[in-house]
C-alpha cells in the first residue's frame, strides 16, 4: 500500500454510500481491495464489516460522548469516529496506533479541522469504556448490535431462540466447502484437507458438506481450481437432496446466481436432460458461467425475471423448480454485517409481496407432479412460511409435502433454520407439488 494512502480514510470512503443506504460492501470489495496488499486489504475488509457488524453499538457509544450530535454533512467524520471506536474495542491495533492513525484520516478526508474532537472522543471512550458500557447495557441497540425493528420482529417470531439468532449473527461466520462428488467424496476430500496445514471437519447435516476450521483463501485448498469443491454454507446445500432429482429431468434454478445451487444440482444429479439457471442481473449471471466453468459443468445460463417468465420461457415445461428467492438476507447477517443498517422495517412487505408474485409466475410453469423447492435466506415468518400459507390458499393445484429431516424448526409448512455458531446459517425451505 502507498504510504500516501491511509487505510482509515479508505475505510471511511467505503463506508459512505453504505450508511447513506445507497450499496452494499459485498458491490464495492472487489473494486476497493484489488489495489492493496493482502494484509492491508485484510485490515480494510476487517474495518469496514467490523463496523457494519457492531454498528448499533458504536454508534450508542458515540451518541453517548458526543455533547451535540454531529451535522448530517459530516457522516465522514461520524464514520472515523465509529472506526477508532471499533478499533479500541473489537482489534487487536495498539490503543495510540487506533488513535493516531484515525486522527490522521482527517487530512485526507479535508476534515482536518476535526483531529481535536476524534482525538478527545476516542481518547474519552478509552478512559470511560467500563461506564459507557454499565449506562448503555439496557439499550436494546447496544445490548444486542440489532436494529430495533428487527430485534423486536424476531422476538414476537420467535420468543424461544431470537437471542440465540442475534448471538449468531454478530458472530463471524464459518467457512464451509461442498465437495463436488463428480470427482470426488467427502471422506476423501476430507483427508486431503486434514493432509495440509489446514485443518476440517464433516458438517453435521450436509453429506456433502466440511467446515474449515479457520477460514482461508480458495489457492489454499486442495484442488480447487481444477473443480474438487466449492464454498457454500451448509444451509444451502440442503436445496439439492430436497428436489428428489432423477434422469432426464428438466430443472429451473430460479435467481441463480451466483450459480452454488445451480452446480449442486448438477453435481448431484449429472443426467439431467437439462438444468436451466435464471438470473435477472446480468453482471450476477457472469458468475453462474465461471463456475460452471471451474467445475466442468453444463448449463443453460437465462438473463431474465422470474416474475415475467412470457418474456424467456421456451414453452417447454419442467419437472424441478428450485426458487431461491430473493429476501431480506437476515439469515446470513454474520457474512453480510452491512444488512443491518441496509435493511428496513418497510423492507419486508414489499419483499413478501415479490416472493409472492415470483412463486405464481414460476407454478404454471411446472408440470404435473411436479416438484417445487421454495427457499430463503431469511429467518422471518413474513417472508417463509406466511408466503407459502398464502400461496397453498390460493392455489388449488398446490399441495405442501413434509421436509422429514433432522435439521432445523418444523413448520406448518416447510422448516426454518436458525444460524448456528460455527454452524449453518440461517434459511427457509418449503417444498410443493402441483397436484
């Protein structure tokens, strides 16, 4: 990295457009961390989610030492502020380095005029942490690193276990493989894993599944390039055993990318008679091709909305739709902090509504006897199993068919998994027929 570039001002940068709710980290990375070195790219990415991760937190602590709130034109200055918070609590960066390094961003952001506040605050919330930390303990934004409307829809949803969810998610998430058994098997692969300084263990429900101890980069794993495995969460690769697949089927991944489900199914059953993977982003589409690509595999990739199937479907009716919906994401918050302050209370009726209209636009085009998988990455009712209830009442030709399995919460209709420490994430499956 240019000793001109201070990575706090960089982090500051990023995390601009996130807090003013215009993108997401996951959009700006690959862009933002190429030019860096990889552990300055570490240290960046590990700022900016770590921020995201514990925002609600830092931001009690900051409203709690600043005397005035800061104007809204000085969200950069705010931003620095929570950084260096975050960096005396949550890093391992010696206290005066936090400090220093953070006051310094000023200069590059044209804030200098700000030093003497961030330099006092931060200096203030390392004197006062143990105080800050007793006043603020029965905020609910403090207390739980949650936005309000979402630790109180988990707890009217699920009065049992959302403090468990919230724990969950403010945890870092697992890396966890599929092993593509085309080429390989778990036990195996397994083996080669354990072979190296890396070191794994079989996941609990996922016979395809190994969860990494630690997580690494992908040129670290044995044979990855040439196809042997894939990173996936354990709760998505559930999909694939639920559809029941057989030779010369015709499938629909509906919303594909980036394309983990969409070889699964391939890996899982090579004979289909064709796997169609839909994705509505065309940019998102490149990455379904790439990985089929990597793990020799064959697919017909489809630009389009599965809301309008007139406008790409060929006619030709399928026997599998697996619809893997596009939803608040509260299930996977541990690998995507930014939700948090990305999402919304307003959020989830309008993407209830759009799961709604994508599970009728998608049913005329299965066949009778058909089978459709309908999954989400939430942990909300109003997005799983109150879309799927609406649905079957709707639609006569619809009947729900019972997950039998050992993981996650039964249902009326499907099953709901919470996020598990160094476990599986958070999702929703419910599996249809047309009668």
């Amino acid at each position: 990295m240019s000793k001109q570039l201070n990575l706090r001002a960089h982090a500051a940068k990023l995390l601009i457009p996130v807090l003013k709710n215009q993108c997401s980290l996951a959009s700006l990375f690959p862009y933002q961390g190429a030019t860096l070195s990889g552990p300055d790219e570490a240290l960046l990415q590990e700022l900016c989610f770590g921020v995201c991760r514990w925002y609600q937190r830092l931001n009690s602590q900051l409203e709690a030492l600043l005397d005035k709130p800061l104007k809204a034109k000085d969200i950069d200055v705010k931003i620095l502020l929570l950084l260096g918070i975050y960096q005396l609590e949550h890093t391992r960066i010696p206290s005066h380095a936090s400090i220093s390094e953070t006051v310094q961003a000023c200069k590059q952001l044209r804030k200098a005029s700000a030093s003497g506040l961030i330099n006092a605050i931060l200096r203030r919330s390392q004197r006062e942490k143990d105080t800050l930390a007793s006043t603020l303990t029965k905020q609910t934004d403090f207390q739980y690193a949650h936005p309000y409307w979402l630790v109180k829809r988990l707890k009217h949803a699920w009065p049992e276990h959302w403090q468990s969810i919230c724990a969950a998610n403010n945890e870092r998430a697992p890396m966890t493989l599929r092993v593509n058994q085309t080429v390989s098997n778990r036990a195996d692969y397994l083996g080669k894993v354990n072979a190296t300084d890396l070191s794994a263990t079989a996941c609990q429900f996922s016979p395809y599944g190994i969860t990494l101890a630690k997580p690494t980069a992908v040129d670290n794993l044995p044979d990855f390039n040439i196809g042997h495995c894939s990173v996936q969460d354990e709760a998505a690769q559930l999909a694939a055993t639920l559809l029941q697949l057989a030779p010369g089927q015709q499938v629909l991944d509906a919303c594909a990318a980036p394309g983990g489900k969409t070889c699964h199914l391939l890996e899982t059953e090579p004979q289909l008679n064709r796997l169609t993977a839909l994705e509505l982003d065309g940019e998102r589409g490149k990455k379904i091709h790439q990985n089929l690509q990597r793990l020799n595999l064959c697919a017909t990739v489809i630009q389009g909305d599965a809301c309008l199937p007139q406008q790409w479907w060929d006619k030709q009716a399928y026997d599998r739709i697996l619809v893997d919906a596009p939803c608040s994401a509260t299930g996977v918050i541990r690998r995507h902090p930014d939700i948090k302050l990305l999402r919304h209370d307003e959020d989830i009726a309008v993407l209830a509504a759009q799961q709604f209209e994508m599970l009728n636009a998608l049913w005329s085009l299965l066949k009778p006897r058909g089978i459709l998988v309908y999954a989400t990455c939430s942990v909300l009712p109003e997005e799983n199993e109150q879309v799927i209830a609406r649905f079957l009442a709707q639609q006569n030709d619809a009947v729900s068919l019972e997950i039998d399995a050992d993981w996650g919460i039964k249902q009326t209709f499907g099953r709901q998994l919470f996020p598990q420490l160094q476990g599986h994430d958070g999702f929703y499956y419910a599996r249809l027929q047309k009668s």
